[in-house]
C-alpha cells in the first residue's frame, strides 16, 4: 500500500456512503482483506496444521454486565507454541471480543473488527447498536468462509453491555457467520464443552461481578484439565487468564494484580477438592 | 476593459475562483483552535448539535472547518477513512498529522486549479504531541495552501476581529476554562466592533486531551460546558472595548 505520493485523494476516500471501513477496504484494497487471501482456491483442504490455534473463551453474565476470560494457550499439533498468548480483547467502549481458532486468522478479524467499530463511531458520530456491532461480525466472520474451508477457522464470542436494556449480552457465531445470542453464559473453543459442563453446575442468576469472574477462572481450569491444548494458571510464572468486565461503566480488563488472589482462592481450594466446588444434587 | 473575446487570463481565473471561496467561507462563522494547559482546545459557534463543524480523525489528531458543510464533510470523512487505513497497515503509531495535512493540501490545490469549482472550505488539522512543545496545528485554505500556526488558529467569518483578540490574550499555559472563555469572548466579535454574548447550546467545543490514553478527543457538552463556561474568571480582565484597528495582519490571511 503506497500512500506517499498519492497526490489528490482517490475517489474511493471522496465517495459519500459507505461508514464501515471492512467495506471500504473492500472496495479500495481488497487485498487487504484477511478474508480475500485465499480467494483463488475455494477447494475443500485441511490447512489447519498451517499456524497455531488459540483454544478457550468463556463469558458469563451478572445483573448489570458480563464478564468475558479466556486461557493463554496458543497450540500447533501437539506443541505449545505460546504460553501467554491473548484471545480477549476490547471491542470498543462497551464491549469485548475473544476469539478462539487459527489465530492469526483471529488476530486479524479482531482488528478489523475494533477498527470496524472505531470507523463507525468517527464516521457517523454515533456508536452502533449492540446488536449492530455483533451483525457487523457476522458478516466479518461470512467473509473468512473461504479461509475456514480450508482449515483457517477462527469463531469469535461477542459480549456487551446493551445501554438499552441495561445487561450484559453474549453472542456466539458459527464459521459460516450464523449469529445467536447467549443467555447467561456461554464457551467457544476446544475446551469449551468441559468450560460449559462446569458453568451449568456454577451459574446463578444473583452472581455479583466478582462472582462471575470466579466462575470464568473455574470453569477455564475444568477445560485446562481435560483439554490439552487449554492452558491452566501458571502459578510459577504468575500467567492467569484474562479476565474482562463490561457493565454501565464501560470495559475494564482486570490487572493481574486483581486476577491474583482470585486465582490464588481458586488454586488453593482445588488442593482440598481438585474436581472444584460441588453443586447439590437436588 | 478591451478583452479579447472568449480570452481570460490566468491570473484573471485564479482571482475569481479565490474570490469566489473566499466570500462563501467569510459567510462562515468562526472557529478558533487554541492550545491549553492540558492539550488543545476547538471552539465553534455552530448552532447545530448534530452538524459537527469539529471532529475526530485519529488517536490524537483532530480536524475543524468552516465553509460549505457538505464539502469539508467529504474532507473529513476521506480524512478518517486516510488515517485509519495507514493505522491498518502500518500501526497506530504511524499515523500523523502532517501526512493528512499534506494530502489535504494536494487535493484542495487540485481541486482548485482543475475542478469547475473550487471548495469553499478552511481546514484546521491538529495533533497533540507528548508534551505542548510537539503539538501541531496546520491549517490549510481553499487552494491548498498550507500554514503551520504555532498556538492557536483562527479561521471562517469575521476572523480578523476574532484572531486579534486571540492573539492578544492567548497564553499557552491557561487553564481549560481560561482558554475557552478567551475563544467565547473572541468568537463574540462582529466586524462592527460590537461583541456578542453567544449562547452554551451555540457552541461546539472539543479537546485534545493529554491525560487521556490512546483516543484523546473529547467533546465537551452540555451540564460541563455550562459548567467551565459559569466558573469565575480569574484575570482575564480586559478592557471590551479592545477592537483597536490592527493593522498587522497575519501574511497568510492576505494573499491576493
């Protein structure tokens, strides 16, 4: 992309319409798009050896918000290719993004999907609705359908703070960009089956933020023990997993200073009872 | 007037294509860009809450303009989709003010020399550096001339009146309600002398903030704005009466 010299601006920058920037790089760049690389070859192949994977993301709602964390393992095959690897992030103001799959796949729907959001608000001079943003990463997800043919798959989990009806919202997708909302609590990823077991048993509807947040660091540890290729708090070197809020206050990512001590109840607690907190039978 | 027919001279055509841009951005009203203690401050009088005259373009970069709306829209919009684009692919870091200001430049000069119509626009583009010493304020006029103004800029309507008076009492260090009572006083004056009081929900104000991580802009509305604008002055007292006819003008508001 050469922008030195560009002389007058091209029309492409001139032309009223469009605000999403996915579908200005669309029509000025389209190379640029992550979904565009393998446009040549629709073919069905498995290249999913290709890169690493990120693994487990986990969100649970409280009245008032959601919390959203995720594990830091990035995996290739039977490797760990990284063991403080990110997968949760800021979307924007009110809301957060985690992304299991290929990820540098997710890294770069990720970004695009912030910038996405931040063209918007600057463009229009308003922010797009919840349900707004979570459509427009549908059709961010639709686009990479090539790619995810081919074994490049990255699935996000969407969650926000809707202004409007003051909760906390989840919304999950498939590859092809099939959009649904979560209520209560919901988990992507390769331990996500175990992550969603432990969160059936944990959830209540009366969970303060911290509660929440407790649940999220118990349930990553449940998908850690029984999903290889999720990792669990690395107690030596002091990596935990991210831990996210949003609620009518905005996006806060919690500093490991915060997630410490949680992490340190949780630990501590499975040395008496390793399979975790017990839930009454009935 | 012995013209030959159907021949105009060039100079004839840059003259009236200036003229031209230059009566519609005078029908304007002002807008006065002015650093402050903690960064920098846009003020507008724009009676419409909705038809921004300022606004974001990038983490710490700025755009204001007064003009025809629907052209210095199409700026500003090309502006964001510009910087984002270099943020995409370079980082958020690489992206700067002076690039944008250039390639506003280009593409009013170009407009202005070829297009049937120039743009009767005046763009302020502005970038926050680490401390007040790196900030920048370029403003580039309709036929793509560009200025670096060191402090503050003044732009649109009455802008002499508006930009002595600026000048005058313009301290970089003020405080934020300091510096916007200064651009409020200065954006009150009419050509005839006569000074205005303009109302809060006439204004359009935003800030640069240096406190503020990654996106610094901010605009300032509503119950704050009533609020830095009703806190007592400290000394900005100056006489009212302070339109003395001054003569010195800044070499870029009469080129001819």
């Amino acid at each position: 992309m050469d922008l030195a010299g560009l002389g007058r601006l091209p029309a492409a920058f001139m032309t009223a319409g469009t605000s999403s920037f996915s579908d200005f790089l669309g029509q000025y760049a389209p190379e640029m798009l992550p979904g565009r690389r393998l446009a040549g070859s629709t073919q069905y192949a498995d290249h999913s050896g290709l890169a690493p994977h990120g693994t487990t993301i986990v969100a649970v709602t409280f009245p008032g918000g959601v919390v959203m964390a995720g594990d830091r393992r990035a995996t290739a095959g039977n490797l760990i290719s990284q063991r403080d690897a990110e997968k949760v992030f800021q979307a924007d103001e009110y809301s957060a993004v985690g992304i299991a799959g290929t990820m540098g796949i997710a890294l770069e729907l990720v970004r695009l999907f912030q910038l996405e959001l931040e063209h918007y608000e600057k463009i229009e001079g308003t922010v797009l609705s919840l349900e707004g943003k979570a459509n427009r990463l549908a059709h961010m997800i639709r686009a990479n359908l090539g790619l995810a043919m081919q074994g490049l798959v990255a699935v996000p989990l969407f969650a926000g703070f809707d202004a409007g009806n003051e909760r906390g919202q989840i919304y999950s997708y498939d590859p092809t960009g099939a959009r649904s909302e979560e209520h209560e609590f919901y988990s992507v990823g390769s331990g996500s089956v175990f992550a969603r077991g432990a969160l059936k048993k944990l959830f209540r509807d009366d969970f303060s933020a911290e509660d929440a947040v407790v649940a999220c660091i118990q349930a990553l540890y449940d998908a850690a023990e029984d999903d290889s290729a999720t990792g669990g708090p690395d107690m030596y070197r002091r990596i935990f997993p991210i831990i996210t809020v949003v609620d009518e206050n905005g996006f806060d990512r919690y500093s490991d200073d915060t997630v410490s001590p949680l992490v340190d109840r949780v630990v501590s607690a499975r040395s008496g009872r390793p399979d975790g907190p017990q839930a009454p039978l009935s | 007037m012995s013209m030959q027919f159907g021949y105009v001279s060039p100079e004839q055509i840059m003259k009236d294509r200036a003229d031209y841009a230059r009566k519609g951005i005078s029908r304007s009203r002002s807008v006065v860009v002015l650093q402050y203690e903690g960064g920098i401050l846009f003020v507008a009088e724009n009676p419409s809450p909705s038809l921004h005259k300022i606004s974001e373009i990038y983490d710490r970069i700025a755009f204001a303009a007064v003009g025809k709306y629907n052209e210095f829209e199409v700026l500003r919009q090309a502006g964001v989709r510009l910087a984002d684009l270099r943020g995409y692919s370079f980082d958020r870091v690489d992206v700067s003010g002076r690039a944008l200001a250039n390639v506003y430049a280009q593409t009013l000069g170009t407009i202005f020399t070829q297009d049937p119509k120039a743009y009767e626009v005046e763009l302020v583009v502005a970038e926050l550096g680490a401390d007040e010493s790196s900030d920048e304020i370029y403003r580039i006029v309709y036929d793509g001339s560009v200025f670096s103004q060191d402090g503050f800029s003044v732009m649109g309507g009455p802008s002499d009146q508006v930009s002595t008076h600026v000048r005058e009492n313009f301290q970089r260090s003020a405080s934020l309600e300091d510096s916007l009572r200064l651009a409020v006083d200065a954006l009150g004056r009419d050509e005839g002398g006569e000074v205005r009081q303009i109302a809060t929900t006439q204004l359009e104000v935003a800030i640069l903030d240096r406190s503020r991580p990654r996106r610094t802009f901010r605009r300032i509305r509503g119950a704050q704005l009533e609020s830095l604008l009703s806190r007592p002055a400290e000394d900005t007292a100056e006489d009212d009466t302070a339109d003395r006819d001054t003569t010195e003008t800044p070499p870029d508001e009469t080129e001819d």
